[in-house]
C-alpha cells in the first residue's frame, strides 16, 4: 500500500494504491499539508510543484517523482529536465502506459501545461501558460476596478453586457483558444496524429468546450507517479 500525493499550487489531490486499484481521498488546500497527514507505516510517494512544501516534509520518508528516478519508463533525455515540475513527469509516465501515443497531455488547473509524448516513448517537451484562475487574479491584481470574478463551468456563448461577464466572456473563451491553439500546434510537431488528453482540476471545463480533447479518468496524475513509484522500487 502507498499513499500517493499530487502536491499543486493549490490544492493536494490524494489517493491510496493497495495493489490492484485506487482508491481516491478528499483533496486537501497545499497551504495546509504537514506530516499530520501522513500515516505512520505507510509509504508515501509525492510529485510536488511546490518548494517549500517539499522543504516542510523533508523530514518525512517519501519518494519525491523526478524525470531521473522513474525506473527509464520514458525517454527524457531529448529535453532539459532540471526544473521539470513532477506533475508532467506523472502525465508523460501515465500518458506512456494508458494512450495512444504519439500524445499531448493537457494538464488544466493554477497552470494549463502540455505534455508531448512520442510513439517511441520519447518526451518532447511542451508548454505552460496560465489557467483560468491565475487569468481572474492577474486582472484583480494588476486592475483597480476589475474584480476576481467565481468560476463557470458552462462555457460563454455571446460577450458580456456587464464586467463579471465581459470577464468571463474574456478569460474563458481565451483560454479555450489558447488550448486549442497549443494542442494542434503540439499535434503537428508529432507528426500529425497524436492523440490528445485532458486531466486536472479544471479538466471538465475545457473537455466539454473542445470535443478533440478525451478527458482522463480523475486518478490520471497519480497513475503516473504510482507507476515511477513501482519502477524506482
């Protein structure tokens, strides 16, 4: 058994692996995880975007996810992986065993990355832009009137008559073009028939604006880090 951990900007998704199959538990804010919540006598495994976290468990016993450490199930030779977050090494390592490959891992949540895999299991590279949240906050913060507005998951059909709407109207349809654009730009680098996937947070959103996105089952992430978990092993 491990539990294994998604550390986010934001939010910590958790879930426990006994063997055979995942079992999913709440997610947690990443401002407040401590070693409470690790259960003694459990091994732990972690993919964790966030420093300080890291630096606050360090004195836990926990496999930390790196692009180095993942027992050679993808080839990240072809690409500067010094600073490659641990989230897409899960998704490349996920994406290598349960899609079609060639593949583009789109990773929706603080911050929209790509992942592209090629058909000889070989990471590509990718790309990382804002998400719809860190988009309302960027507004609220550099603005003086303009406020941070809630999520929709319905998508906006016409532009605003108001500023919460116009905002949505802005943001949302931007980020679903920025998407849009980076997946068939990713997709053509690949040679024209990669598939392309959508896991994250915000993952329900932006599969239902783009039909050419398949979305991923909600463990997709920590699929990746269990399977580098058993291979380090």
């Amino acid at each position: 058994m491990v539990l294994l951990l998604n550390i986010g900007n934001t939010y910590t998704q958790r879930g426990v692996w006994d063997g055979t199959e995942m079992e999913l538990l709440p997610r947690c804010p990443t401002a407040e995880l401590t070693s409470a919540i690790l259960p003694p006598g459990v091994e732990v495994a972690a993919a964790c975007v966030v420093p300080e976290v890291r630096r606050r468990l360090s004195g836990s016993r926990i496999f930390w996810l790196e692009a180095n450490n993942c027992g050679g199930m993808v080839d990240f030779s072809q690409v500067d992986c010094s600073t490659l977050g641990a989230d897409r090494v899960a998704n490349v390592l996920a994406a290598s065993a349960f899609c079609r490959l060639p593949a583009v891992v789109v990773d929706c949540g603080t911050a929209i990355t790509l992942e592209l895999i090629d058909g000889g299991r070989v990471f590509r590279g990718g790309a990382i832009a804002p998400g719809r949240r860190l988009m309302r906050q960027a507004l609220a913060a550099g603005t003086a009137q303009l406020p941070e507005i809630p999520f929709s998951q319905s998508f906006p059909q016409n532009p605003g008559n108001g500023t919460v709407e116009s905002i949505r109207f802005g943001v949302d349809c931007g980020a679903v073009g920025l998407v849009r654009e980076l997946v068939g730009r990713s997709c053509r680098a690949l040679g024209g028939t990669a598939s392309a996937v959508v896991t994250g947070g915000d993952a329900d959103f932006f599969a239902g604006a783009l039909p050419e996105l398949e979305a991923m089952p909600a463990d997709f992430t920590l699929q990746g880090l269990r399977l580098g978990w058993e291979r380090h092993g």
